[in-house]
C-alpha cells in the first residue's frame, strides 16, 4: 500500500472518530459522567484544531503557541522576538483578550482559512514596524470577543512557523483559561512562559504534565530572573522537568531587565530563543519530524481518550439496561397478575357471577341441565331468544371487573417502577420532578375499549367456528351474544382461588357454560375456542401494559448513541495508526 493511501486511510479513521465522538450521549448521571462528557468536548476540540488539519496538511508551517501563567511577560516576549509591539503588554489583566498569530507573509494562506482553529473566526490585524507605547500596541479587541483569531502578517515571523500569543492559563477569565487549553492543544510545539516566583505553580505543571503525554516539543522560557539567583532556578526548574518526563524540553532564561520606553526588552534577552526558532524554521526536515511527533503523541492521547469514552458508554449502556430492566420486570409482573385473576376464578364473583346467574336462572335451569342435552338445548335455547338482554349484561360486567384488574395493576407497575427508578441516581435524573407513579392518562378508557375488542373477538371466533351446516342452526338458536358470554365464563372458570360457597356456585355455572358451548361445538372446539380466547386476551395485555412502560423507557432512548463497541474499536485502531508513525 502505497504511503499516500495510507494517510488517507488515516485521514479516513480520524473522521470517523471524530462523527462517532460526537455522536457518543452520556445523558445518565454516573460516577464519571461529567468527567467523560469533558474529555470527549476535549477530544474532539483537538480533533477539530490540530489532529485532522496537521494530518490533511503535513507540510503546513509549525504552529508555536506561547502559553503561561498570569503576568509571566507572553506578550512582552513575543514582542521582543519580533523586535516591535504587535500584542498588547501592561499592568491590567487579563492582558491577552484575545489570540493574537504572527506569521510570515508567505505563510498567510496556512491560516487565513479555517483549517486550524475552526472555530474561530478571523480578523486581520496589521504589523506595526515603529514601536509603540505598550498601551497603545497591537490589536485592542473587546475583553469579552473572545471567538475570533487576530492575523498578523510579519517578516520578523521565520518562515515555516508562527507564532500564537494565548491567554493566561490561570487567567481570573474562565474563558481564557478555556481558550488557553483550546491553543495550546492545537499546538505543534509550546513555548512555555514562567518566571523565577511561578515555575513550580501547580496550573502551568498540568498543562506541562499534558504535554509530556503526548510527547509534544516544549521550549519553556524562564522569564524575569535575577542574575543572582540564575544559576540555582534553573537547576531547580531542569530537575523538575526531567522529574515529570520533560527532560529533552529547552530552558531559555531570559534574565531581569528593565524595559525601555516603548515596553520593549533588550534584544540580547530574547536572542537566544529567536536563533532556536529561526533554525526550526530553517529546517524543513526537523519542522517535519516535529510535526510527525507531535502528531503521534496526541493520536496516542486520543486514543486513551476514546477507549475512556467507550467504557463510560459501556457504563451508560449497562445502566440503561437495569433502569429498562426495571421497568420491564414491574409490567411484566403486572400482566402475569392480570393473567392470574382471569385464571383463578376471581372474575367470577361479584357483579359479574350476579350477571351471569341473572341469564342462565337458578335451580330450574341447574335441574335442566341434568336431562338429556337436547332438552337442555331447546329450554336454552327458549331461554335466549326470550331474554338476549341479560347476554349483554353479563358482557358489562365482565368489562367493567376485568377493566378494574387492568387498571390496578397497571398503576401497580407504575408504582414500583417509579418507587426503583428514583432509588437510583440515574433514574431519578431522568423522572426530574414527574410523577409517574400512576396510569397515564386515558389509561382506564383505552384498557375498556381493548376488553370490548377482545369481547367482540370472541364473537366473531364464535361465529367462524359456527360456520359448518351441523352448527349453524345451534349456535343461530342461542344467539351469538350468549354463546360469547358463556365462552368468557369459560375462560375465567378455573376456581383457584375462590373460597366455600362461591366455589359451589361460580363451579357450577361455569360448568353451564362449558355444557353449553359443548352442546353447540363439541368437547375439543371448545378447548380450542378457549385456549384462543385465553391468548387473545393475554396479547392485548401485553400491548396495553408495554404501551404504558413506554412513558418510561422513552426516557431512555436519550441515552442511545455508538455503541461502546466501536469506540472500543476506533481506540484499538488510533493505537494501531500511533504505532505505525
């Protein structure tokens, strides 16, 4: 594979972290959580403003970002390098309000695009060659435009690299901090600023500490110290930086001097950082290895940023699950007791065994039953075409009880889930302050209407299956709503459950029940009429029990996203690609 498909498939895999990054939601609050959301804001800054424009642009010029603490002369260096006032230097901080790039006028085109830095936008400034009063140098932006990118055209800038002066890294702004992090992280190499009272302070020493982990060039500048105390800092500070792995970093010291009238420091003080710089530039092949390097080591921090990623998904993911899982098991449980009350007999008592007595009578119609069953049939028969009211009654009730059961038991799951979820900090998040902790509303006129559904499957079961020509007129002569209301008796015969005297008499009548859909079908048809109804009725359970776990697990569907699988997989890949370099 040639090297120029290679960096495709480079820029390829980088893109397609970047869209996954992006699209990965972390919405559950977990341990973790808001750290992991920051990384990846982080990661995919530094995707945005150095990895993927160094990768399409290998040869761009180096981007050198001067970056240190409050007060520690940035601007004042960067003007000294330079040899006049482009940035703004006094006693008011924060001082840089606003990024300020240098860069030679042939290099204008590196940067006057959006391919580094993206996010901001672009304002070109003008090199001043007189020096000016410090108060009236360069570019004087409004403190709160922070968004935009001073250009500054300059000879004085080598070609081949520029010069980015960033806000405070421990500015009292929150936003120039924010924004010194953003630079720095777009950086090919840093050129750290300090002084003689601030190189141990602990803010620059993270930022350094980063550096270190993505192995990125650092030119740190001791600033302002004493000739007396030269020799022991810089010692001090040398030891520090092999201490935390910056061993192979440049010391400049830039020894304590007064400034002239134009704010400016002798030339002889920044001289030796100026030639450093200068052959940086000069040097295309060395400009390249510190491109390549730096590159290497922020794919390589990426990666440890991704793979972070995929494990804070993989936790979003498991904890999703147990908050479904929760939701899940309470309806489920709360269908399996719907099902139960059908099944035990208890829809038998009450109103709906008064119902049924009411239409199959009492002892005259207990003492037909023990005749030959055409007698039985002709005086139900009698009995059905004189009174189809007491059908629908029967009907009614049953509506009215198994409606009652769905409706308790439905508020039941609600109960407990909203009771589990809120016993967790993830769920309690999602539930804010909403009460779920009953049927939604229109619950009880939906679970009605789907009872007289299943009621009127039931009758057109009946009717299918009296279709033959032996059936017809027996089924014709009881009257579809009887025999419909015999078959719910049927379903709701088993007696489990019922106590004494309303065992003798719910038996009893759903023994009626059963004799007279036999009467009419036979012993297996009503088996299987039964066993359809039955299964019937658990289906349009499930549906309206899952349809109201959803006002539940809706809120779960925020917490999709990529699969922590294949951050898992582009973590594996980014190592793969840092390897290779």
């Amino acid at each position: 594979m040639s090297s120029e498909e290679t960096h495709g498939q480079a820029v390829e895999l980088l893109e397609a972290v970047h869209r996954d990054l992006a699209a990965t939601a972390l919405p559950l609050a977990l341990p973790g959580s808001e750290e992991a959301r920051r990384d990846i804001r982080n990661a995919l800054a530094q995707l945005e403003d150095y990895i993927l424009p160094r990768y399409r642009s290998l040869d761009a010029p180096l981007l050198a970002v001067v970056g240190g603490s409050t007060g520690a002369g940035k601007s004042t260096l960067v003007n000294g390098l330079v040899g006049h006032a482009v940035t703004r230097a006094g006693a008011i901080r924060p001082t840089t309000r606003q990024p300020i790039l240098l860069h030679h006028p042939a290099d204008g085109r590196w940067f006057e695009d959006h391919r580094v830095l993206p996010s901001l936008s672009r304002i070109r400034g003008m090199a001043k060659r007189e020096p000016l009063p410090a108060s009236q140098a360069g570019p004087t932006p409004d403190a709160g435009a922070i968004t935009s990118l001073v250009l500054v055209s300059d000879p004085a800038v080598p070609q081949g690299i520029a010069l980015l002066d960033a806000p405070d890294v421990d500015s009292i702004s929150a936003d120039n901090r924010r924004l010194a992090g953003q630079l720095l992280a777009a950086a090919d190499l840093w050129v750290f600023v300090t002084t003689a009272n601030r190189y141990a302070d602990a803010v620059p020493w993270r930022l350094l500490l980063d550096a270190a982990s993505r192995d990125i060039l650092v030119a740190v500048v001791l600033d302002r110290v004493p000739a007396a105390a030269e020799a022991e800092v810089s010692a001090d500070l040398q030891s520090m930086l092999s201490r935390e792995g910056l061993g192979g970093a440049r010391l400049f010291v830039v020894p304590e001097a007064a400034l002239d009238g134009m704010g400016m420091l002798p030339p002889a003080a920044v001289e030796p950082l100026r030639l450093w710089l200068q052959e940086l530039a000069a040097d295309a092949a060395g400009r390249a290895d510190i491109a390549r390097r730096t590159l290497t080591g922020t794919v390589r921090a990426l990666e440890s940023r991704v793979e972070a990623a995929a494990r804070a998904a993989a936790a979003q993911e498991h904890a999703a699950g147990v908050l479904a899982g929760d939701a899940r098991d309470a309806y489920r449980d709360a269908v399996a007791r719907i099902l139960e009350a059908t099944r035990d007999g208890a829809l038998l008592r009450g109103e709906v065994l008064a119902r049924w007595q009411d239409f199959v009578g009492t002892g005259e119609f207990f003492r037909a039953m023990e005749l030959n069953i055409g007698r039985f049939r002709d005086r139900v028969g009698a009995f059905f075409r004189g009174e189809p009211a007491p059908a629908v009654r029967v009907e009614t009730a049953i509506e009215s009880g198994l409606q009652a059961v769905i409706v308790d038991e439905a508020a039941n799951a609600a109960e407990a889930t909203d009771g589990r979820w809120r016993s967790d900090p993830a769920g309690r998040q999602l539930l804010g302050s909403d009460d779920l902790s009953g049927t939604s509303e229109g619950f009880a006129d939906s679970a009605a209407a789907e009872i007289r559904a299943w009621q009127g499957s039931l009758m057109e079961l009946i009717r299918t299956e009296g279709q033959g020509k032996r059936t017809q007129a027996r089924w014709l002569s009881f009257g579809i709503n009887g025999l419909g209301a015999a078959l719910m008796i049927v379903v709701f015969s088993m007696t489990a459950g019922l106590t004494g005297l309303e065992v003798g008499v719910a038996g009893g009548t759903a023994v009626v029940g059963q004799r007279l859909l036999e009467a009419v079908f036979g012993e297996d048809a009503v088996r299987r009429l039964a066993k359809t109804a039955r299964e019937d009725l658990h289906a349009r359970c499930q549906s309206l029990l899952q349809a109201e776990q959803q006002r539940f697990l809706a809120r779960l569907e925020i917490s999709g996203g990529v699969p922590p699988a294949v951050l898992a997989g582009h973590a594996a890949a980014l190592r793969r690609l840092a390897a290779s370099a």
